[in-house]
C-alpha cells in the first residue's frame, strides 16, 4: 500500500481484503505514530500499544522492515504445543 495511512484507508483496508483478527497489521515506525496520534485525536482517549481497528491489532515495525506508507500483514499461528504461545509469519501486501 503506497498511499497515506489514516484511519479510513487502515478500516478500507481491512474490509477490502477481508481481514479477521487472525492477522496483525505492522505499520511503519512514522505511519505508526501518526495513525495512533489520529487515533487518539479521533476518540478522545489514550491508547496503549498495540492498538485496535475493527478488531485488528495494529502494531509498530520495531525491525525495520516495514516501508514509509506500506502495510505487512503478520498471520497469527496459534501453537498447539505451547497454550499461550504464537508465531507471527510475515506476509507480503
């Protein structure tokens, strides 16, 4: 996704591709703190990290991966062997 990441292109965009809370979007680390502060502006309250849009979490890019104005997509594999733990696989968008 290369245009402007804001609140409405983040809901369009999980709508569009179907997204369920089985995912994770990574945003970068700027992207990242201009959606939250959006965020924060849009519903008058604090938010702590991650945070959600329509159910799904949204999370910074802590490994520099994640370009300016793109969006990953990390499945969340839950892992039978261990209850609470899960693996994150990266997913090109």
């Amino acid at each position: 996704m290369k245009n402007l990441i804001t609140l409405l292109s983040i809901k369009e965009f999980i709508i569009e591709n179907e997204l369920t809370d089985s995912v994770m979007l990574v945003l970068h680390p700027k992207n990242f703190d201009e959606l939250a502060m959006e965020y924060i502006v849009s519903n008058n309250m604090q938010i702590e990290r991650p945070f959600e849009v329509l159910g799904i979490s949204i999370i910074e890019d802590t490994d520099g991966e994640v370009a300016y104005n793109e969006i990953d997509i990390l499945e969340v594999a839950y892992d039978h062997h261990e209850e609470f733990e899960y693996e994150y696989l990266r997913a090109a968008v």
